[in-house]
C-alpha cells in the first residue's frame, strides 16, 4: 500500500480493502507456499511435524497451543508469525487499540470518524508493532490483560467514571489485529483465565461494570509444559475447549538436526573462530550428552533436557580450548576429551534432578552423563570392545591380531599410567599419547587419513572409550585425567580400605 495516504477518503479512493488478521495471515502463507519459500526459517527437525501442522491451523484460521517442553522453540515459533503478516495496515491515527478505518471499535475513533469523516487521518502500522507478549506469572492482573478505569485520564478529560472514554486498555486491546501471546499459559490463575472465555469467542470484553462490545481481531498463541497441567496450574477447560488447535512440539529425533541447531544457536565469538577447533566428533559427544539425559533415571523426563545445554556446552568447550590454548600461548588447537570437564557447570544447570539424581549429586550425574555418551559413541568410530570380550581367542592367534584393543590394554596391564592434565600443551599431550604402545597403530588402522591433531584427539578418545567399557581404569582429579590398569587400581582400592580397617582397630 501506498504510505503517502494520510485520510480515510484517499484510503477508500485507493481501492484498499481490510481483511482480518487470520485472513491476512492465511493468504500470505498460501503465496509462501505456492512459491515453496520456507514459513518457519532455522526451525529444525520440525519439517515434518510442527510446521506442517502449524501451517494447516493458520489456513484454518485458529488460536493455537504450543504444548511440549522446555527448549522447543515454541515462543520462537510464535514470533517467527510476524513474519506471515503484511509490512503495514491502516489505522485510525491516534488510536489505542489499532482501529481499522474503515471498522472502528473504540469510542475515541468512532467519535472521530463520525466527526471529520473523510477527513479522518491515518497513520500505518508495521508488522513489528502489531505482536503482542506476556509470560503468565501468578501475578498477572485482568487490568494487565484486558484494562482497567484510569481516574488520572478520568481527572484530565473531567469525565466521570460512567463514561467510556476513561479506560485505560490492558495488552490484549492493544493488540488488535495483530498476534498476542501468552507463555505459560497454565500458570495464569484460573480466575484470569475465565476472563479469556469472552475475548476467544464472543469478542466482549468487561472493564469495571463497563461491558464494552468489542470484536477483537487478534490471533492468540499459548504456549505450555506438560509438566503444568500437574505441577504448577492446570488450563481450565473451557479455556482449553476454545484454543482451536492443540499441537505438540517434540526434541530434535537425531543428532544430526541437533547438530544443525546447537552450530546454529551457539555464540561463539569471532576470535575464538579462528583459534579453537572443534573435530565433528566433539560435536558429536556434545549432543549425545543431551540425548543419554533424557533417557537417563536421574533426570526428570517431565521438565525434559532443553537444547539450551548442548547449545550452552558447546561453547563452554570451545571456551575451554581458548583458555588452554591462551596458558600455553598457542595460536590455534583443537578441543579435547579432558576439555569437556568445562562443560559440567552447562550440564548442571540445565537438568533437573530425580530424588536418585538428587543423591547422586549433579556434578556425578553429568560426568556420568558424559561417560555414557562416550560409551555410545565409541562403538559408532571403533569395534565395540564388548564383542571381544565375549569372543574367545584362538589358541594360535598372534597377540593382538583378533582384538585391536589388546596392545593398549596390555600396556596399562603392565603398570604403565597416562596422567593427562587439563592445561597441557599440545607438545605435553601429544608425548603422553604417544607412550601407549598400540594406540597410534589402531588409530591409523581406523582413520589413514586423519591429520596429526586429529589423531591425538583420537587417540584419547580411545582411552576414554575403554575406560567407559571397564577394560582400563579412568579418574578425574581435579584438573588431571589419569587412565591406569583397571585391576591394579581396584586392588590398591582393597588394600587402602583395608589399611583403614586395621588403622581403625
């Protein structure tokens, strides 16, 4: 439209004419479609479920329930709708509630239009101003939502509290012909849920005795957590019965869309860029932590693992890389294994716990977190080391030549040890590594073509992925990680519990 158009009578003369925000909204998501552009960009894992059901409520022309848990992007969902509305519309010129020239609502620009007629001016609205928001708290007022009497507007105009013109409108008004939110919606008090029934259905809205008729053109979104309907509030019914569709948002179902979302989300500076890389494989380990969390007995599965911790980890591991690097003023690494103990503090705060988790404690719980995704992983680049502890060897096999882990395993057998501290340089880590007899051969049996560092990252996940199957000894001390004989170590176990014993008697 034409934005020079500043009266109601150059708005008639131009051949405009308004349609509904829902029908506004419908019309263009058909041209999106027609042209096949993409209606919710950098959504992932939701192309064949979320969007398409989204888009088939918005032809429908429905209010809509988000439903699912934490870190699904259904706010993110709901905003992107902006994006289905026209860049600007008319309205009255002045106005509270965005009054639509041609249809006003409000007394002030029904008084208005009735006066100066054609002349009425218009203003355009972008599509920005035209969303509306609010997290439901315990605290929210109907005066937030819906309005309230204003005795200061009432004083200015020298109105009395009979006449219309002294409310003062609440949110919802304000959001007129355009798209409001509610986050959370369970946790709005019931009693102010009850005040939505009119506004959804009949458009009435009542101020203080004021019973004002007014056909509210909005789309309405909720969104909520399962977890609600028993924990902090419920959705009344009725409420419920009036939100047209309900639809369900889910986790990422592989790790290959939950890749895309954590490199697509995560905040890493430009420096960092240039100086820490992270091997696909990290990645990899970093997104398995939040898979084995939602499987695991100590989380909560109702409060659900939020993508906020592979996104949040992920750059805690590109933090710890830097940091490293920085100590040993070099100009560029790779992230390691052992680095990814600076991603607990991210692990911690993004789980809640179980009343077994809760004994456990949270830190144990994300290095065990961490111990099963290395577990599951390991057997995704190398054999996995429980079909060799099930096979029985031949008794005229080479050392070595039907388990490719036996060398390694021999190695530690013989009391040798790796003491790998979290800050060493890549010249230390590299020495470390290089000791164990056998674990640069397997290797480079597994990957030719992997570059030097590449290698050393390899290398240490192979002695992580043995300690996660119990064939060699792991502990974290502090910022140390020290791999070492399993057998060896439960015996100095013994006999340290066992001295303890005689010292006590």
């Amino acid at each position: 439209m034409n934005k020079n158009i500043n009266t109601l009578g150059e708005l008639r003369k131009s051949g405009y004419r308004p349609k509904s925000v829902k029908e506004e909204i419908r019309q263009n998501l058909i041209c999106k479609l027609q042209k096949k552009e993409s209606t919710f960009p950098g959504i992932i894992g939701y192309e064949d479920t979320v969007i398409p059901d989204t888009e088939r409520a918005l032809l429908s022309r429905h209010n809509i329930l988000f439903l699912g848990l934490r870190g699904q992007a259904k706010t993110r969902m709901a905003r992107q709708m902006i994006d289905l509305l026209d860049d600007y519309i008319p309205v009255v010129d002045g106005s509270e509630v965005n009054d639509d020239p041609f249809n006003p609502l409000s007394r002030y620009a029904r008084d208005l239009v009735a006066e100066m007629g054609d002349l009425t001016p218009i203003s355009w609205l972008p599509r920005e101003a035209r969303y509306g928001e609010k997290l439901a708290t315990p605290d929210v007022s109907v005066a937030d939502l819906v309005g309230d009497i204003d005795p200061i507007k009432a004083a200015n105009l020298k109105l009395s509290y009979a006449d219309e013109r002294v409310i003062h409108f609440g949110i919802i008004p304000r959001s007129n012909r355009g798209i409001f939110v509610i986050n959370e919606l369970p946790d709005l008090q019931a009693r102010i849920q009850v005040a939505l029934f009119n506004i959804l259905q009949e458009g009435d809205i009542q101020i203080r005795g004021f019973k004002v008729r007014m056909p509210l053109d909005i789309l309405f979104v909720f969104t909520a957590n399962p977890e609600d309907y028993t924990n902090r509030g419920a959705i009344v019914t009725p409420l419920k019965d009036r939100i047209e569709s309900q639809i369900v948002t889910h986790y990422p179902k592989n790790v290959e869309n939950s890749l895309l979302i954590t490199e697509q989300e995560a905040d890493v500076h430009e420096e960092q860029k240039g100086k820490v890389h992270l091997a696909d494989m990290v990645k990899r380990l970093i997104e398995q932590v939040a898979f084995e969390a939602r499987n695991s007995e100590y989380v909560d599965k109702k409060s659900g693992v939020s993508a906020r911790l592979t996104i949040a980890a992920y750059e805690n591991a590109v933090s710890a890389g830097e940091r490293r690097a920085i100590l040993n003023r070099e100009k560029e690494t790779y992230v390691r294994i052992a680095d990814l103990q600076g991603i607990v503090p991210a692990i911690t705060g993004k789980i809640e716990l179980v009343y077994e988790g809760e004994q456990e404690g949270p830190q144990q719980v994300a290095y065990n977190l961490l111990d099963k995704a290395m577990r599951t992983l390991f057997a995704q680049y190398f054999p996995n080391p429980d079909s060799f502890k099930k096979r029985k060897q031949p008794a005229n096999a080479a050392a070595g030549q039907d388990n490719p882990y036996r060398a390694v395993i021999q190695w530690f057998d013989k009391g040798n040890a790796v003491h790998l501290l979290q800050d060493i340089s890549d010249k230390q880590y590299e020495t470390s590594l290089q000791k164990v007899d056998g674990l640069k051969e397997l290797v480079k049996s597994k990957f030719p073509r992997a570059s030097g560092k590449e290698q050393l990252l390899m290398m240490e996940f192979v002695l992580h992925g043995l300690a996660a199957y119990s064939l060699i000894s792991k502990k974290m001390v502090e910022n140390e990680t020290r791999f070492s004989d399993l057998l060896g170590t439960m015996m100095n176990f013994t006999m340290g519990n066992e001295e303890t014993e005689e010292d006590t008697f």
